[in-house]
C-alpha cells in the first residue's frame, strides 16, 4: 500500500520559549550547540553528535544509547536532522526539529540521506512530529547556509525539466510518470521562490518564511505523487558525484547551487535569474575548480548509469 507522508506540525517561536518537561536525547553538533545551547531549557539526558550519514555510524551511536530519554530534539541543519530521523524511527520516540538555518528540506522529509559507494541515497525513516522555527535565531546564521534551502527548490528548474525530457524520450518509469498539472505547480513554486530570494538571502524574516514555504511545498507535491522526479534531476547528480572529487567538506547547497547553473545551460536554459537568485543567498558558484567540473561531467553518464539513477539530461552528455 503506497503511503502518502504528511509534513510535521510548525510552530513558530523563539528557540528560549520552548516548554519541555520530558527528559531529552540531543542530537546536535558542536558549533552549534556553541552558538544556541544558551537559548534552549531543556532537561538533557544524553547526546548524540552527528557526524556522518551512513547507517553503520548511527546505529553504532544507537547501540551506545542509555535508556531513560523520553523525547529526542534535533538542534542543527540537514545531517542534524536526518540522524535524529533514523534514531527516532529506530527508538520510537517522539522527534522535535529546531533548524538553526534554512539550509536544506530534510526537516520536513520522512527520509535520510545516506553515503554509499560513492553515491546519495535515500531511505525511508519519518517525518518529525514538530519542527520549531524561530527566525530571529535563523537570520543570524552564517550567510552561506542561512537561506541555502533555496538550492532544493530551485532544483526544480532542471528537475523538472529531465522529466519531462524523460518523458519524451519515453525513459520515465511506471510510477513516475509525467503528470502535466504537477509540473506546472512545481514551475509555481520555483518562481515563488526566485522573488523571495533577496529578502531570504538577507535574513528577512518574511523572507525566510517565504522560503520555508516554497520548500513545504516542494516536498508536499512529491509527497502526493510519490517520487522527487519535479525537484530532483541533473544538478544533484552532478553533487552526489563532484563529491567524490571533492570531499564531504562543502555544504549541500555548494554543490547543487553550481549543478543548477551547469546543467541549465546545457538544457538550453536561461540561467540569469537563477544566477541572481543563488548569489542573493550567498550560494559559493565558484567553490569546484574547472579541472573537477569538467571530470565530473566526463564521468557523469557513466556514473548515472552505474546508481540506477532517474533518466535525465545526465545520461546524455556523451553526445553533447
């Protein structure tokens, strides 16, 4: 029976108004910690840093566990976020999100992503039963991850685009048909998001909101139709795959945010906007030296080929 995920329940308030009297599992990371552990009451009785996005590292970390947590709180970005998921759906117990920026849509996904033989995949664990969004803490995140979510909503301008390109060259699997209302909707929230841009980049508070929205949105429509084909294509390829060049160093949005660009100019896109968009959220365009982007297109199709990965413009760049 195909399952529908819902999206957790938002409040919106300051990180020190948090009311809890359960006893806390923390996952968080250092520098995180550092920068608002001062803001948060909570009753912490035991902590989990993440580190690393492959199962065997956070079930190792389960193992460690002591019994007597009655609630986990994931305080951080994306990783944050998808081990306190994985622990939750292990241990069964009640997860609270609180992202310290906007960096990416795993707090709202009923998925983690892991690291495995080079590539990203995703596997299902569930969707938090709260997320807490206090903007005043987000706005005073580091520019470059502040609004880098941006990034996992402007995929859809090339996402989309390989799908319907699979499409016509009949390559979309069954269960992942084209469905024309969906990628009309998705292009709506991609220009929702392109006009927030400036307002997000700069830590605006009805920015940030706007952001937050259009990234509900993206994941609510894949939600509905059971895949990530509208927001999901080319750009993260080329990320999943650059890594391997680059190491597990620069954040999500400093792969995908180029991967956008490369691969809308070669979809015959015009990329003005989206360039304008990325660098108004302080998206690093110019982080990957050549010598990678171009081995990692050279390898590209293969690579593609090789993880199973969804038909796109990817698969077609030895004959371009």
């Amino acid at each position: 029976m195909k399952t529908i995920w819902n999206l957790p329940v938002v409040e919106m308030m300051p990180f020190s108004a948090i009311s809890e009297d359960r006893s806390v599992l923390l996952v968080s990371s250092a520098p995180v910690w550092k920068a608002v552990g001062a803001s948060l009451h909570l009753n912490i009785a035991a902590r989990l840093e993440a580190k690393q996005a492959n199962t065997a590292s956070w079930d190792a970390q389960l193992a460690s566990l002591q019994p007597g947590a009655e609630v986990i709180y994931a305080v951080g970005g994306g990783l944050v976020a998808d081990t306190a998921k994985y622990i939750s759906a292990k241990t069964g117990l009640p997860l609270v999100v609180l992202p310290t920026a906007l960096s990416v849509d795993a707090f709202l996904t009923a998925a983690s992503g892991i690291r495995r033989d080079g590539c990203v995949f995703y596997i299902e664990t569930r969707v938090p039963d709260r997320l807490v969004l206090d903007f005043e803490t987000i706005s005073r995140a580091p520019s470059g991850i502040r609004a880098a979510g941006i990034t996992d909503v402007m995929s859809i301008a090339t996402g989309s685009w390989d799908w319907r390109f699979a499409h016509e060259q009949g390559k979309n699997p069954e269960g992942m048909e084209f469905i024309p209302w969906v990628y009309s909707n998705a292009l709506s929230i991609l220009d929702g998001v392109l006009d927030c841009a400036g307002a997000a980049g700069r830590g605006d508070a009805q920015g940030l909101k706007t952001l937050f929205d259009c990234l509900a949105m993206e994941v609510q429509l894949c939600n509905q139709v059971g895949h990530a084909r509208p927001e999901e294509g080319s750009e993260h390829y080329f990320a999943y795959a650059v890594e391997n060049l680059t190491g597990h160093g620069l954040p999500h949005g400093d792969l995908v945010g180029p991967g956008i660009l490369l691969m809308a100019r070669l979809q015959g896109q015009d990329t003005e906007r989206y360039e304008a968009a990325l660098k108004s959220c302080h998206i690093p365009l110019d982080g990957i030296s050549s010598e990678i982007i171009n081995a990692t297109l050279n390898d590209l199709p293969a690579y593609c080929r090789k993880h199973g990965l969804a038909f796109g413009l990817a698969h077609t760049l030895e004959e371009r």
